[in-house]
C-alpha cells in the first residue's frame, strides 16, 4: 500500500479542488471516510473539498461531524475525484465519473482508478485512510477521530463482526485518545430508532421464511414503506437480526426502493459461502459475509398449491 499512499499524495499536491463520493444508501463507514478525507484535504494539503452522495444521509448520520457539508449534485469545476468505501462505479450514481483515486476495502473491487488505495483485509475503508494520514504523519483532530472511529463501528458492527481483530481494537484506542466520541457514535448508529423504523422493521421479522436449506428470507414493499411511513433507509441494520437465527447458513433481505428496483442485502457467518460472490452475479458486490445488490423490478409474492392424499 506504500506506493499506492505515495501516488496519492503526488495527486493531492498537484489539486486544488478534490470531489469524494460517496455509494448509494450511505453508511457509516462511506461517510466516515468521506468527511474525514474531507477535513485532511482542506486542513494539510490546502485543497477546496466538495463531499458528495447521490442519496440523503440516514437521520443516524446526521451527527456526523461535517455531515451538513454533504451535497446531491456534483460540483461545476474540480481537478480530482476521489471515491470513497465504493466497490464499483455503479454503486456512485453519477454517470461519466472518472475516479482518479478509489479508496476501498471490498474484495469484489476492480481497481477502477488510477491510483487504488484497495486492501480487502481492513476491516473498513476508514482503516485505510486511518492508515494512509499515519503514513503521512498528519495529525487526527477530534472531528476527524469520530469520522473515522464510526466507519470502524458501522463495518464491525460495533466489533462484534468476524473481522474484529487485535489491529481494529489498537486502532479503535488510538481514535479514542485522538477524541473519538465513541458513546455518542453507539447512541446515534445503533440505539436511535424512529416509530417508523420499528414498525417497518416489525414488517421485516414478520414476514421471515426458512427454506430447508438454512436461508431465511425476508421482503419489503412500497406498501409497507407506506403502511409503516417509513423509507427505505430505515431498514439499515435490520439485516443483522435475520442473520442472528440459530443454524441460519444465509440471511438475504429483499426491499423495493420505491424507484422501480428490488434491492438485495445479504449475511452469512458460514465460512463456506461466500455472500459476495452470490451479489457481483447480480450486477452488486460487498465482502464474504456482507453483500447487496440492485435489479430492476418488484417483489411478487407466488402462491403454490398442491393436494396430499
């Protein structure tokens, strides 16, 4: 990775306007990363940033230091893109990007960028631009520690995930020391839920169904997002409770975005199936035991009859 950092740096020297991009359905570790490179850009190599994501954040981002600076549209004039927790350049939205630097941390990742700041064994892409500014000797100010510290959280799953090592929770102190807020990170992420969100999710559990081979299955539609008046970003986490069922092999969450697509999230903590594989088949991507997908069409439920003597 030290020459990929290298590369890096000669390209934020050379800028004076960088844009960093977020993926669709923003997360932690995506905006985490984002505002964080953000800060570093401006602070260190003096350089205008524009942060951008196709999609509105999720109300359990809005803490995020510098989180109000994140922008829909594209900017007029820039010199650099960087993308950023972003496997492919689907997963960007905005057509005709070119991506001059991909910082990511998906094994499905293609390398699409000049410059491929790729490790597919962090835990999150936030470890990596945690890396890259301790290469460089930049200093983590506070804002930048919780940025960083919540990409970390949002990919472990507050460190409950199998990619929880020795390294993160080394990496997790040092943020802390450098002012990371982690109780309120835990508060906003994982302990903030809306009415909506827990009837929506009610809709998620209920409708639940194992098939003989350990895969449970769950739907959401558009009239259930408009039953419960909830959006599609409410479902954020819910995937982790259908995965939590004892000798579940996969777990794999269908939703309607409202927008005429089905989107696919998939979980499995068996270390035989690979859940990104299963995704990049269906135009998507994501790690082993984390994948998601999006495909146009809708949820139609299919009844099945049969007569027994």
């Amino acid at each position: 990775m030290d020459k990929e950092f290298q590369k890096a740096a000669s390209l934020f020297n050379k800028a004076s306007h960088a844009l960093i991009v977020s993926h669709r359905q923003p997360d932690g570790d995506t905006m985490g990363s984002n505002l964080a490179l953000s800060k570093a850009l401006s602070l260190y190599f003096g350089i205008q940033v524009s942060s951008c994501c196709a999609d509105p954040l999720p109300m359990s981002l809005n803490f995020l230091p510098g989180s109000r600076s994140v922008h829909k549209g594209l900017p007029v004039d820039y010199d650099l893109v960087i993308s950023v927790d972003c496997s492919s350049l689907d997963q960007v939205k905005y057509s005709d990007l070119k991506v001059d630097i991909n910082i990511d941390h998906h094994a499905s990742n293609k390398d699409y960028a000049k410059v491929n700041m790729v490790d597919a064994d962090a835990a999150s892409t936030t470890v990596i631009i945690y890396e890259f500014l301790k290469y460089l000797q930049i200093p983590i100010l506070p804002d930048m520690a919780t940025n960083l510290l919540a990409g970390i959280y949002c990919d472990t799953g507050c460190f409950m995930h199998t990619n929880t090592n020795a390294k993160i929770y080394d990496i997790a102190a040092n943020l802390m020391q450098c002012g990371a807020k982690s109780t309120e990170i835990v508060k906003h992420m994982f302990k903030t839920k809306t009415v909506e969100q827990l009837k929506l999710w009610g809709k998620v559990l209920s409708n639940i169904k194992v098939n003989e081979k350990g895969t449970i299955v769950s739907k959401i539609t558009t009239n259930e997002f408009e039953e419960t008046q909830a959006t599609p970003k409410d479902l954020s986490g819910v995937i982790n409770y259908l995965n939590s069922v004892p000798n579940c092999k996969m777990s794999m969450l269908l939703s309607e975005d409202m927008k005429g697509n089905v989107q696919g999230s998939i979980r499995t903590n068996e270390d035989e199936m690979d859940a990104s594989e299963l995704s990049t088949k269906l135009g998507g991507g994501g790690h082993k035991k984390a994948a998601g997908f999006t495909i146009p069409g809708k949820i139609v439920a299919e009844e099945v009859w049969r007569i027994e003597d």
